[in-house]
C-alpha cells in the first residue's frame, strides 16, 4: 500500500505537469483535524482546471494514478453519459493497493463560487493565486446543534408513529417492510435524539459523524449496548426485541434532552404505541381483532 506521502506526491506530481490545473485542494476526514487517521481514509482531492472537456473526453488520464480495482462516475451515473459536466465531474477511484482517491475537477468560476463552502478545505497548490484566503479547515459545520422544540417534538411523534408500521407488517409476515421502517424510518429519529443527546454532553462541540459514526465514542457502554441491541436480522422475534429496544432507548435519551431544554416529552404518545406494539405481538397469525 503506497504512502500517505506517495499519495500526496502523485497528486500534487500530476497537478503540477498540467498545464490545465491551475490549483489544488483537499477536503473531507484527511483535514479534520479532530479525527484520528486511518488506512481507509480517502484522498478527497478538487483540481482546478481551465476546461472540464478535455479530461472528459480522455478517459485514459486517470489512469496515471495507479491500478485500479474499481472506479465510480457519480455525475455520469445521476444524469447519463449526455449530462452537463462543463462545470464540474468526478472520479471515485479505488486502487489494488488499497488507497481510494476520490478526486473531481472544477473550473475556475465554480471554485470562485464554492471554494470554502465546506469549511473542512486545506489548499495544496495555487499556481496563479486564484484560491481566495479561507480560514483554518474546522470540522465545526458538522457539530451536533441544538434542537428547536418543535423539531424535537416532531421528532419524538414520527418516532413513535411509525412503530405501528413495523407491528402490522411483522404480524403480516412483511419482513422486508418491517425492517425498512426500522432501519430507515425509526432509525433516523433514534439517530437524531442520539445526536442531540451527546451535543447535550458535550456542549454541542462535536460531530457525531454522517450517520452516527461515532456514537460509540460518545455513548457509556450502557447506552452503546442498547443501541447496538436495535439492530436485527430477519427474524420476526429478533425485530420485535430490536424494536423495543429502540423504544427503551429513545425514552432514556429523550427524556435527558427534554429536561436540558425544559421541552415536554409526550409521555402519552410513548405508553399508547408501547401498549399497542405488546397487544400486536401477542396476537396470533388468524386474529380477526386487534383488541
């Protein structure tokens, strides 16, 4: 597996002996300074260049930063082989040594437009000085931030709404619908109180990562059980006791948050669905009644 500095001079190497690129940048986890560095971290690379036609239509220039095992487009991929890509294009690459470069090419007016929006950038080269002046790279965009009432409230109802989704589709035998309502319903509400718990911990400095990345940093050994416990495989038992767990947890986190911010958590929304999911459970494959 090649180098951090074997990485980093081929990129800067190709950037410097193109006459089309103009200036280089980073972002993502590499320049987060909060952040331990791995061996899976990405190369989250920008080149600046002059024209995106030329790269496009030669399909081999990529080919100079290693052997790949795979490549993505995604803006071929979102808008088909006819899309608009003057402006900006992308290369997900994954190299047989391991290394990932996820590398995209910008004109000059898109940098001048975007250059800084995430304020975890670091530049690398300027040959022309066009790069404006940003501040130090902080992973502060990212930081858990505090919930408005309503929005907490909204979240805490939809949490326990869609419960009764999972129960009707596992008494149904809908497995498939069982677990996306868990998985991509409940879990983004579990997540968020997740979230706002550990800001309420922390003083709303961290990130807990895109998708809860670092709850177990951030969550007691306690917590992090329960959490681990919400999910489950395609065994209808197993959902129903990842369910509740979910339920227990939420309660838990929930209530910590409403007391930090003086919000009402609806305890009566939390005892009526937990009443209705124990009556579901216990209800054979050929009721005709729910209660």
């Amino acid at each position: 597996m090649r180098s951090d500095k074997e990485m980093m001079d081929l990129i800067l190497t190709v950037a410097e002996k193109d006459e089309r690129i103009r200036a280089a940048y980073m972002n993502g986890s590499r320049t987060n300074p909060t952040l331990k560095e791995d061996l899976f971290q990405d190369y989250d690379i920008v080149y600046v260049v002059t024209e995106t036609a030329s790269f496009l239509e030669d399909k081999q220039w990529v080919d100079v930063f290693g052997e790949r095992l795979m490549m993505q487009e995604p803006d071929k991929n979102d808008q088909g082989k006819d899309g608009e890509f003057a402006d900006f294009y992308g290369y997900l690459m994954l190299f047989t040594d391991g290394n990932r470069i996820d590398l995209h090419i910008e004109t000059i007016p898109h940098m001048q437009e975007h250059y800084g929006d995430d304020k975890l950038t670091v530049p690398l080269m300027d040959k022309d000085d066009c790069l404006p002046e940003i501040p130090d790279a902080t992973d502060e965009d990212y930081h858990v931030q505090k919930p408005k009432e309503e929005e907490y409230l909204a979240r805490c109802n939809n949490f326990w709404w869609c419960q009764q989704n999972v129960a009707k589709s596992l008494w149904r035998d809908e497995v498939p619908y069982a677990q996306f309502m868990l998985e991509c319903v409940i879990r983004r509400d579990l997540d968020q109180m997740v979230s706002w718990w550990i800001g309420t911990k922390t003083d709303f400095q961290v990130s807990t990562g895109k998708i809860g990345n670092y709850f177990k940093k951030f969550l007691p050994d306690e917590y992090w059980t329960m959490y681990e416990a919400t999910y489950a495989d395609g065994d209808a038992e197993h959902i129903w006791d990842a369910l509740f767990v979910a339920g227990d947890l939420f309660r838990t986190l929930a209530g910590h948050v409403a007391d930090e911010f003086s919000f009402t958590y609806q305890w009566d929304e939390d005892e009526n669905m937990t009443f209705y999911l124990r009556q579901v459970r216990k209800l054979s494959s050929s009721a005709d009644r729910i209660f």
